[in-house]
C-alpha cells in the first residue's frame, strides 16, 4: 500500500500560531500571580501621600527609587517615630504592617546608633516591606546606615536588610539630624523602652 504524505502551509502555520499564543499565555501567569501579591508604583505613591498628608516632588522619587533598586514591594508600614542624637543615639517608632494579601498587625521598634551624629527629630514613616511572607518575619532587628540616605525634596529613604527581607523607610518630618550613624532597629510585637 502507497501512503502518500502532503504538506499543507495553512495548517503548520496555524499550528505553530496555537504554540506561540499557548506559550504567550503561560508565560504571563506568573507574571500576573507576582501582580497580585505586590503593590505598584502608583497605589503605593497614592498611599504615601494620603498617610504623609500631601504630595512632594521628593516623595516621588524616593518612592521610584526603591522601586529602581528593589522592584515591587509586597507590603508597607505606616508609622510615626522619633529620634535623638549626640553621637550615641536612640530610635523609637510603632506603626501598622500591611501585607498586599491582606494581612495585618502592629509592630514597634527601637534601635540605638552610633557615629557622628548629632540633633533631634520627630516623622511620619512609611516603609516599603520586601521579600516577606509573612508579618511574623519583621520581629528581627534590621542594621541601619543612616549615612547612606537618599534625600530629595524633605523626604528621605534608606534601606535595612536582613536575610532576604529588605526595609526602606522613608521619612517625612520636623527637627534637625546631622552626620552620619550605624546602628539597627529592632522590630517588635510589644512596646519596650528597651533599645536593645
């Protein structure tokens, strides 16, 4: 028996146009998957204006920095603290942690520092939290270099990391702090004047 094979263009080209729409389509899950556990750039800059009370041109490119330097955050803290310093110097905040998936819970911190520093200041934070599943991962203490702040318009940001989890508080306040400190801040569940 003779078995004659014919080639047909119209069906090879539909096919590899079902391969590549396939291909296109799986791709993109993922991508919107990671949407769905993160915040934009522009909800997140909607957010930080409303918690900071108005808009600055600082605070919008501080905020496109982080995303620059660290992408999507998946959650935030909205908080206030305050700080003094004469060379040694003490941190102490409390704010509400909220993950993109919803969930929620207040944390507090507090951290000493040491450098050239020197002043006092009170500030509204609003920190972009990255690389955290869980609300429970914030309870560490975070290494601090304030002296590697980026500060633009009255809004500064720098960043604390630990592990994979990455902090970047930006600050929006009153009084003066000059100079340059390390140190850590130590997230906690419940308030402690302790600063270690």
């Amino acid at each position: 028996m003779n078995t004659t094979v014919c080639f047909n263009p119209l069906r090879s080209l539909r096919t590899a146009l079902k391969a590549a729409l396939l291909a296109t389509l799986l791709a993109a899950v993922p991508a919107f998957a990671a949407d769905d556990k993160t915040f934009d750039q522009e909800s997140v800059l909607k957010d930080a204006t409303e918690f900071f009370g108005s808009s600055t041109e600082g605070l919008a490119k501080v905020i496109e920095k982080a995303f620059k330097d660290h992408g999507r955050p998946v959650g935030y803290i909205k908080g206030e603290e305050a700080s003094g310093a004469l060379t040694v110097g003490l941190r102490y905040g409390d704010g509400v942690l909220t993950l993109k998936g919803g969930a929620s819970r207040k944390v507090f911190w507090q951290g000493p520092s040491i450098g050239f520093d020197v002043g006092a200041n009170a500030s509204k934070v609003f920190t972009l939290v990255y690389n955290m599943s869980s609300t429970q991962q914030i309870f560490k203490r975070y290494p601090s270099v304030d002296g590697s702040l980026y500060y633009v318009g009255g809004a500064g940001i720098n960043y604390q990391q630990r592990g994979k989890v990455v902090l970047a508080p930006i600050r929006l306040g009153v009084g003066l702090r000059a100079g340059a400190s390390v140190g850590y801040l130590n997230y906690t569940a419940e308030k402690t004047l302790n600063p270690f």
